[in-house]
C-alpha cells in the first residue's frame, strides 16, 4: 500500500446528512418480513459495523438506508438536504466489485465526471486515490483484468474519489485471502481517518475487533443490540448476540 494516504474534507458541501435516525423500519417480501421494527441512529463519526448470522437482514438493511430499496413500514431520515444532495453525499460499494471497460484511472475520472467534477481535477483527483490505495502501478491497466483484491481496492478507491459524507461498505472483502484482506482493510482506515462515516456490513469478527467503534448486531430480521464494538465482543447482553461471538451456529 502507498505509505501517503489522500486526504480529504467532507464538509466542502454545506449539506450534513448525519445523524441518520432510522425508525420502525420493516420489509416485507409477500407474507415474509425480512426486517422488523429496526429503530437506531448513527452519529457523524467512526465506523458502524453491521453484524449478525446470514439471513438476519443486514444488507437489505444498508439498502434500504442508501435509498436502493423502500422500507415496507418505517422511516430513513437524514440530518438535511434535498434527494439529490442526499445521494451526492453518498456512496456504496457492493461485495462483487462493479467495473467499466476501462482503465483503472478511467474508471476513476468517469465516476468523477458523472458527479460534475472538471475533467483536470478529476485526473488529479484520481491519481491521488490511486497512489493512497496502492493502485498507481495500475493505473492504465484495464480494471477487469485486476485481481479480486485489486478490483475491490479500485473500487473502494473510485467511491473515496466521491468524498462521500457516508460510505456504505457491503462485506467488501469477502472471498478475499488475508494479504488482500488485510489492504482493504487499510484503505476503509484511511477513507475513515479523513472525514467520512463507514457503515459497513460483514459476518466477520475479525475485522469487527481491528476496525468498528459501533456494532449494530440483527438476527431474524430485529435489531437485537447496539453497542460500542468492545462491549458487544465482551459483554453481548442478548443470548444470540453471545452464541454469534461465540461462534455458534444460529437459525
């Protein structure tokens, strides 16, 4: 990884969008309710891990709060903004790395130049998240011949290029060896170290003790606990929160 990290205000917009306050909030698939009655608010600061079993609901959850999916019942309120600023403010990157037919750096600029940004800062702009994730080497390169964990940092990299208030982050480094692991991890550090608020969804407890300040623990679809990430490892106060650290299969 390059040792400079890109730095960045995320508070050149005057719109601030958090905290989010999340209220009620269900989703139903016919007669099926995958969310229910899921009430939380997020400050502006830190990384929000959510967590829990497959099937619990988290990434619909990250959906329905990043605006890809309506809630059945309930409410997402954001701090301020109108719709557009609201997505502007915003990013997201999903477990299965997205790419144009492009350059790593295209890929980058085009992202750039879709939210107005000139096309010679967007060069610059890009260069510098590419240097801050390791990718310079890369950068002519086309995107789809990179490796898993490369495509993933690329893609990390072009939602960082955004300077997005809020990056929602979907298990980005699943499927990833430890080595590729590890340099995600890096980056999601440093997009959080300069200014944005990470939620981000894994089943993995490892990266929740390396890198969450805040966990949102669901099961079957309810918001069981929401705690600061060493109290929830140490002391989960609900039984399915304790079997899921502690390893257990839970249905």
């Amino acid at each position: 990884m390059a040792d400079s990290e890109y730095h960045h205000s995320v508070n050149q917009d005057p719109v601030d969008l958090l905290p989010l306050v999340v209220d009620g909030l269900g989703f139903s698939v016919g007669e099926q309710w995958l969310l229910k009655d899921v009430s939380f608010s997020l400050g502006a600061h830190g990384l929000t891990f959510i967590v829990g079993p497959n099937g619990a609901g988290k990434s619909i959850l990250l959906k329905i709060c990043h605006g890809l999916l309506s809630p059945t019942t309930g409410t997402v309120r954001w701090a301020s903004g109108s719709s557009r600023q609201q997505r502007q403010r915003q990013a997201m990157v999903f477990q299965k790395p997205v790419l144009l037919r492009r350059s790593a750096r295209a890929n980058v600029e085009y992202a750039l130049s879709v939210r107005g940004v000139a096309k010679k800062d967007a060069r610059e702009r890009a260069d510098r998240v590419l240097e801050a994730t390791g990718l310079t080497a890369f950068a002519h390169r086309p995107a789809r011949v990179l490796s898993g964990g490369e495509q993933q940092r690329l893609v990390l990299a072009r939602a960082w290029a955004l300077r997005p208030q809020v990056l929602f982050l979907d298990e980005p480094a699943a499927h990833l060896d430890p080595a590729a692991t590890a340099a995600i991890e890096d980056v999601i550090q440093q997009v959080s170290n300069a200014g944005s608020k990470i939620i981000m969804v894994t089943h993995d407890l490892g990266q929740v003790r390396r890198l969450a300040d805040e966990v949102l623990f669901l099961h079957q679809g309810q918001l069981l606990e929401q705690a600061a990430s060493e109290d929830f490892l140490a002391h989960a106060k609900s039984q399915e929160a304790r079997a899921f650290v502690e390893g257990q299969l839970l249905w």
